[in-house]
C-alpha cells in the first residue's frame, strides 16, 4: 500500500483511498443530479402545470 505525505489530512487520504467514501460519493452525486434534472424541469415546465401567459 502506498502511503502519502504526511503534510496531506487524514480525511483528504480517506476519500481518495477508500472504497467506502467511493460509494458514499457515489450516492451524494446520484442525488445531487436527480436535484438538478427535477430542478431543471420545474423551471421549464412548471412546478403546478401553470401555463405562461403569453
């Protein structure tokens, strides 16, 4: 195993090295692109099925 400098954080060498903070990553950017998608179509599309008045 490789081991880092020691002037790196702990939790900075725990993110990159571990597959544990991989899959909670993982789960933190399914959700924040669902966040944004549903986001993005509440903007176009209306968040009640309001129509613009043109």
């Amino acid at each position: 195993m490789l081991h880092a400098p020691r002037d790196n954080l702990r939790v900075a060498d725990w993110f990159y090295r571990s597959s544990t903070a991989s899959f909670i990553w993982l789960v933190v950017r399914v959700w924040l692109g669902y966040e944004r998608a549903n986001a993005g179509y509440q903007k176009i599309w209306g968040s009640e099925g309001q129509r613009y008045g043109w």
